[in-house]
C-alpha cells in the first residue's frame, strides 16, 4: 500500500458547514401522523391521563423530518402535556421511563423552553431530569443530530 491512494480523499468537502440534509420523507405523510397522535393524546387529556399522553408521545416523535412546522407543532403538544402533569408526579413519571426516553424527554423540555410555553414546570421536569440521569442528558440532548 505504498501508493497513497488513500490520499486522494478530499475532507474539506466532509465539513459539516457544507453538509445538506436531505427530507427522507414526506412531509405531508409526516404531518398526518402528528395529527394523528395530536388526537389521540388530546383524547388522553381530556380524560386527565397525562402519564398515558406522555408515554404515547414519546411512542415515535416525528425526529425524521427536518419541517420546522411538524417539530414546532409537536414540540408544542408534548410541552402542553408536560405542563399538565402535577408537580408530585414528574420525578415518578420520569423515573418510569427508560435512559433513552429520558434522554428524548430531555430534548423535548429544550424544545419547550425555547418556545417560551410552560417554562416554570418545565425547569421542574428539567431539575428531574437531571437528577435521574446527570449531566449526561443534557449532553446528549444538545449534541445528539436527531433534534426534536
């Protein structure tokens, strides 16, 4: 392997500044299954099953569309859940999912507090966060590529 062909590979094109993400899915197809979801957690709601919504939004959140509508949408339907739910319940309800919901939950509470809904509970979901997982969450959420 003296030639040097591995050499011949240009990583200037590989910075993440020139890289563009493609949509792998439809947009439209996207949207209907948050409306979808929407529904049925509002059903949930109504009937004061906030544990149930919660758990069935984070059952699969659209993180596979880059539409900034669809995460606002329902970045929006999980911070109004998050609020509903009693200040006594949230350390129970986060403890009852598992390290990778958490850390999806984790990035939910951002999408929240970057909306500006709910910021008082959602500090209190954050403050549970953290005690059950450290600091990893919050690496993790704001690292991770697959944004809520």
């Amino acid at each position: 392997m003296a030639t040097g062909d591995f050499r011949n590979l240009d990583v200037e094109t590989m910075i993440d500044d020139h890289f563009v993400a493609e949509e792998t899915t439809d947009v439209a197809e996207v949207m209907a299954r948050v409306e979808a979801k929407e529904a049925e957690i509002n059903s949930m709601l109504s009937r004061g099953d906030h544990a149930g919504a919660l758990a069935a939004a984070m059952d699969q959140p659209p993180t596979d569309t880059t539409d900034a509508d669809v995460r606002q949408r329902f970045g929006l339907l999980v911070a109004s859940i998050l609020g509903g739910v009693r200040d006594s319940e949230i350390e129970t309800a986060v403890n009852s999912f598992s390290p990778d919901e958490q850390d999806l939950l984790m990035k939910f509470v951002y999408r929240g507090m970057a909306v500006g809904t709910e910021s008082g509970k959602l500090l209190k979901w954050h403050a549970a966060l953290f005690k059950a997982c450290g600091h990893g969450a919050i690496v993790r959420a704001l690292s991770d590529r697959a944004s809520v």
